[in-house]
C-alpha cells in the first residue's frame, strides 16, 4: 500500500464528473486499498478518488472514529443515493481537499446507499448521523462537486482565495 498525494482545491479534477466503473480490476482494488491508507494517515474520514487525481467512482470512508473504536473501513464503487430521508441534519464539514476549513452544510439525515464492494459483490446499506453526512459529501466529490459549492457565493469565494494563497505557499515551501 502507499500514500497518494491529496490535490487541494482549486484544481480542475476536482470540478470533473468521475467515470463509472465497469471493472473491478487488481489495479482498482489497490486503489481503494491506497486511499483508505490515505485517509487514515492524513488523518480523515473520507476520501474520493478524485481527490488523489483518478477521476473513477470510487470512495472509502470510515467514521468509527472515537478512541479505541474498531475501524470500519468502506470501500465503495460506482456509489449511488437511492433514498433519502425528508428530515435534514447540520454538521460541520470539512474536507482533506480544502484543509483547515470547516462550515455547516445541511443533508439529508439518512440515506440509503447502493454500491459494488471490491470483491464485486452488489451491497445495500442504510447510513444516518455522521456516517450519512460522510457518505454524501463523498459521493459529491464523483459528480464533481464540493461541500463549499453549498455555501453562499462571497464565502466560497473567500475560502478559494485562502487555498490558492496556501498552495502558493506550500509550492514555494
Ligand atoms: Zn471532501
């Protein structure tokens, strides 16, 4: 397994809608294995191949995250919202692609959610709390989309200055 560089907001990949896969290959399955390394180390907990520049439907998230809980790593191909429930829940959001930044978004509370697991296998499950909120930032990320694009224009506008100027320093670092 190895550890793959995060892209950090601006950048074109992460405004890209992600492809289907049709393939779960040995390639893929190594890729989710990467990313899931990936976001345990950054630390966080949820990442979107996009972020580490693969524009494929692919994410993994875990959000057992309290002290000695046991990890439960997911995996999920070609994720998709099939239900979602009318009651809405505010959580404060982050993300590995815009660091240190943090505001309320408002979601669905529960979702239901349809995906391939790595082996292939069709799965079905039913995500609430922070799991829900997790899950559909994620899969946002494939349709190109990120949780500051639910904030009003002049907020977004000021967090996207503050990470052009935060690349410019770390490129320079
Ligand atoms: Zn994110």
């Amino acid at each position: 397994m190895s550890i793959r560089p995060i892209l950090i907001h601006p950048d074109p990949r992460l405004k890209t809608v992600a492809d289907p896969v049709s393939d779960i290959t040995a390639e893929l399955q190594k890729l989710a294995e990467d990313m899931l390394e990936t976001m345990y180390d950054a630390p966080g907990i949820g990442l979107a191949a996009p972020q580490i520049g693969v524009l494929s439907r692919l994410i993994v998230m875990d959000c057992a995250k309290d002290e000695g809980a046991r990890p439960q790593p997911f995996a999920m191909f070609n994720p998709e919202v099939v239900w979602a429930s009318d009651d809405k829940n505010i959580h404060e959001e982050g993300c590995l692609s815009i660091p240190e930044t943090y505001a309320e978004v408002t979601r669905p509370a529960e979702v239901i959610v349809r995906w391939t697991d790595p082996s292939g296998d069709p799965k079905e499950d039913k995500f609430t709390g922070l799991w829900a909120t997790c899950v559909q930032h994620e899969i946002d990320h494939l349709d190109g989309k990120l949780f500051i694009d639910y904030l009003k224009p002049l907020k977004r506008q000021l967090i996207t200055r503050k990470m052009v100027k935060l690349k410019r320093e770390r490129g320079r670092a």
